[in-house]
C-alpha cells in the first residue's frame, strides 16, 4: 500500500511539471510578407542603320557598282596613318562596292536580343561605315553603359574601352592592324527601365600589306557592350 | 417517586456538562485578499524600411532613405523626376482598418532588390524592420523563431540570405544599442523596454555575370515568428 501511493505521488509530479512546461505565457509577433529580385537586362534593338545603306550591287535588286556620288549605296571612305584615330574625314565615294548585313530577328514584343551578328561582305581598305543601333533596358533597374570589349572569333578579349575613343584590331593575327573603330561617348550615360541608348561605331578598313587580298578572306570579331546597375557605375577593376 | 426524582436531577447535570462543553470561548483569524494575473504583451509600435531613391541626372544620382516620403536633396538633375527604384519595408498587416487595429502582425516587403554596396563598397543587407514595446509585466525573454523565404515555382533564394538582427533600449535607456542575431536571442526585457528587429536580405555580388544572372527576377514569400516568453520558461536553443 506504501509502494502504491508513492507511485501516484510521483506520476502526479511528473504531469506537474510537464504541465508547467506547456504553460508557459508567451506573446507571438507573426511575420508575413513578399520578396522579389530586380533584373539587370539589355536587349540590342533591331534594325541596325549604316551610313551605306548596305545594298548589294551585284544582287538581283542592286544598285550596280557604279551609282554615282550621293546615292545611298555608294561607299564611303577614310584614310589613317596606320595607327590610331582617322585621319581625314570619310569621303562619299561614287561606287557601290562593299555592304553589310545582319543576322537581325524580326522584332517581336518581350524578346531579347542579346547578340546580333554583322557581316562586312566584299570589304577593301579603306572602306568606311557608321554603325547605329539601339540597346533597350528590358530589366526592372536602371543601368548605365560600363564598358565595350572587343574579342576574336575565340572570344579572346583584344582590348576594352571604358570611354569614347579609336582603336585598331588585328583581326588577321599577322602583327599589321587591319580594322580601326571609333566608338562614341555613351559610357557613363544612364536609361531606365523602358527606355532605350542610341549607340554608334564607326569602322574602317585598314591597309594590312601583310593580307592575301587575291583569296576572300573573312575575320571576325565582338563587341560586347556591358552595362550596369547605375549606382555601381563604373565597375572598374 | 424519589428514585425518579434523582433520575431526572442527574440528567439535568449532565445536559447541563454537555452544555458547558458547547458553549467554549473562540477567536477566529479572517483571510480576505485580491488576486491579479500578470501580462506578457509585446506591442508593435513603429515600422521602417529601406527606400532606394533614383534621381536621373543628379549628383550623387542615388539616396537612401529610411523614409518613403523623404526628398531626396541631390542637385543637378536635367531630367525626369526621382523615383524608388527598390525598397524594402514592414507594415501592420491590417493598416488601414478602422477602427485602429491592435495586433502582432508585421508584413514586410522586400521588391525589386539587387546588391547594395555602403560608401566602401561592402555589400550591405536590404532591411525591413519594425519596434516593439514590451508593455508586459512579467520579465520575458526574446525568442526568434526561424524565418525563411519560399521562393515561387521556377524562382530559387539559396544564394540570398536573409536573417533578423536588432536594436534594443532596456533598463530606460534613451539610445538604440545594436546586437547580433546570436545576442538578440535571450535578450531579456522588462516592462517598458524597446527591441527593435531588423529583417535582413543580403543578395550577394559575385565578380562573374553569370553566377549573378540566377537571382534576378526571383519571387517568394518570407515567413517568421518572434515569440517572447516568461523569463523563466525560457530554454536555450539546442
């Protein structure tokens, strides 16, 4: 009988303090709410426009090699030292020599186009363009042009701008400049979402003495154009 | 006759002893009293955030501010008005509703974020935060409950962060004195004092484009708890 009562005194005990346990007085202050991320996003606007308007003279609706000065497909021309910065003004030639196209989609709504690639076709030395083409900010932060870096066909990086100014490439690997560029001041310069850059590179073909001009020759190089969130402008190193 | 004469005399005397005993002198000690519970109540108070102001043209052409209706104060601005462009910020779920509500719910907003750098260039948590009063009478001790995001179908949070931290003003202080996560919890409070959590998401910087790419455009929802609880109940975390 002694044995019985201490069991009950010690279960009694025992749901005591469990009881304790859970009655513990608390206050609760519940947490709900949303989280999204922005995005850095840039998209190249289609179509590109060319100083030479980039019709072909030998196609079925060419103009024909001979146009004549002033007419929109005739080509245009610079000179330069061999190094960089052109030296004379492109001159409005009467021939309808070289051209360009791009592998521009169509546009449709909400697309991005991150790379459109353009082909310089039946080129020369001296040979002249002026390049024009939009990039719109497609994201939801407002950003600012960084930085332009210029890489081979094996994406190798030849060189990077971070302001406006010339450049020359040696797209033929052969020691001898080939291809100068002239890229504008947009470095620095801001668009909100929505909105859209004007951008515009001139380029011009060098003399490469060291170049077989007697066989088609192709080279190829990119133009990566990195933007950034506004507020970390410029990224530096 | 006699006999029963003496009978009744003796029971007279002894209901009168039997008497005797009923009628004892007492005192009795009376015990009146009140009682009252305690209270544990901790009260929301006030709530912030974080609100990243764009002014196109401006120098600087960026403020923060703790305020959604501040004015940003940079000059030089050429074009468009500034805007916000993110913020972060806590809210009484049921603002707005009248009468006044009183409740222990806080809705935080964490929109449009990206990596946020201080002057040094540290990349610096977005916060949302939100003051309590701890208006209870009995002595509680601060226990943070785990909070997390979830993110969206297709969305994925593993490379942010997101924590509480905080400030408090105890013992009648009149300044915030910032503690860690880790000395938040336990932080005992007494009636009148202040703690005021900061919700923190870090979304971080990497040097490469693409590892940064994963988290923008990502969506989720955040859910936590904070729960004070009597002082002595209160039990370390494992």
């Amino acid at each position: 009988m002694k044995k019985f009562g201490l069991l009950l005194l010690a279960l009694v005990l025992a749901l005591g303090a469990l009881g304790v346990g859970y009655a513990a007085w608390t206050d609760t202050v519940t947490i709900d709410g949303t989280v999204n991320t922005g995005e850095v996003c840039m998209s190249l606007v289609c179509p590109f426009s060319y100083l030479d308007n980039g019709q072909r003279p030998d196609g079925p609706d060419g103009t024909g090699y001979l146009v004549g000065t002033s007419h929109p497909s005739a080509d245009w021309n610079a000179s330069s030292t061999g190094t960089a910065a052109f030296v004379n003004n492109p001159v409005h030639m009467t021939k309808n020599v070289g051209w360009i196209t791009t592998n521009c989609p169509e546009p449709v709504e909400g697309q991005v186009v991150e790379e459109v690639v353009i082909t310089l076709h039946n080129m020369y030395p001296c040979y002249y363009n002026h390049i024009s083409f939009g990039i719109t900010n497609c994201g939801t932060i407002p950003i600012k042009l960084d930085h332009v870096t210029f890489l081979d066909a094996e994406d190798v990086v030849l060189t990077t701008l971070t302001d406006d100014g010339y450049l020359t490439l040696d797209l033929s690997k052969n020691q001898i400049n080939d291809v100068e560029i002239y890229w504008g001041d947009n470095f620095g310069d801001q668009i909100e979402p929505g909105e859209h850059w004007d951008l515009s590179f001139w380029i011009h073909v060098m003399q490469d003495e060291g170049i077989d001009f007697s066989q088609v020759q192709n080279f190829t190089f990119k133009a990566a154009v990195t933007g950034v969130q506004w507020n970390e402008y410029p990224l530096g190193d | 006759m006699k006999k029963i004469g003496l009978l009744a005399l003796a029971l007279v005397l002894a209901l009168g002893a039997l008497g005797v005993g009923y009628a004892a002198w007492t005192d009795t000690v009376t015990i009146e009293g009140t009682v009252n519970t305690g209270t544990v109540d901790l009260v929301v108070e006030e709530y912030s955030g974080m609100w990243m102001w764009k002014i196109p043209g401006g120098r600087p052409d960026y403020e923060l501010s703790t305020d959604p209706a501040y004015t940003p104060t940079a000059t030089g601005g050429d074009y468009d008005d500034p805007f916000i462009v993110a913020y972060s910020s806590a809210a009484q779920t049921s603002a707005g509703a009248t009468p006044a509500p009183v409740d222990d719910s806080v809705t935080v907003t964490f929109d449009n974020l990206f990596p946020l750098t201080d002057a040094a260039g540290t990349v610096i948590p977005w916060e949302a935060d939100f003051e309590c009063h701890y208006v209870g009478s009995i002595p509680v001790k601060v226990m943070l409950e785990a909070i997390e995001i979830e993110a969206d179908k297709g969305s994925d949070f593993s490379d942010l962060t997101i924590d509480i931290s905080g400030y408090v003003k105890l013992d009648g202080a009149t300044s915030w004195t910032k503690v860690t996560p880790a000395e938040l919890e336990g932080t005992q409070l007494h009636y009148c004092d202040w703690v005021r959590f900061v919700i923190e998401i870090l979304v971080p910087q990497h040097a490469g484009e693409a590892e940064n790419v994963p988290n923008m455009g990502q969506s989720g929802t955040i859910t936590g708890q904070i729960k004070v609880i009597q002082w002595n109940e209160y039990k370390t975390p494992d």
